[in-house]
C-alpha cells in the first residue's frame, strides 16, 4: 500500500486546523462572558491595560486573551 504524502500532508493540516478551534472556544466563551467582545466592539482601538481596566479584568490575562484571538484570526 502506497500512502499519498499530498493527502496526507493536507489531512494533518486540517487536523492541526481542527484542534486549534477546539482550543480556542473556551477562549471565546470567556471573551464573551467577560464582555471582552462588547467592549471592545463599543470602542475604538484599545490596548491589552484599557481593555482590562472597562472589563475589571487583569491586564495580563487580557494580553493572553487577545494574542490568542489574534493569533487564530
């Protein structure tokens, strides 16, 4: 049996993919919760301090929070 590398190489991408949503939704349930998502929707730009400060959160998960957002886009 030979293995087709292109095929697998794309089902491990989407693999890859597919965990990185799962990961992420926790991530959004938080965001959500914590008004992340609404503040910063009723504003303009905000960094990762002003952000924690209208939401009563810690800057330092916030930054966490949004580097995370970032980076699954």
């Amino acid at each position: 049996m030979s293995i087709n590398e292109d095929k697998l190489n794309d089902l491990l991408g989407q693999v890859v993919l597919e965990m990185g949503a799962a990961a992420n939704g926790p991530l959004i349930t938080i965001g959500d919760k914590l008004g992340l998502y609404k503040t910063l929707g009723k504003s303009k730009p905000l960094t990762p301090n002003e952000l924690a400060a209208k939401t009563n959160t810690t800057e330092r998960y916030v930054a966490e929070w949004l580097a995370a957002q970032a980076a699954s886009g």
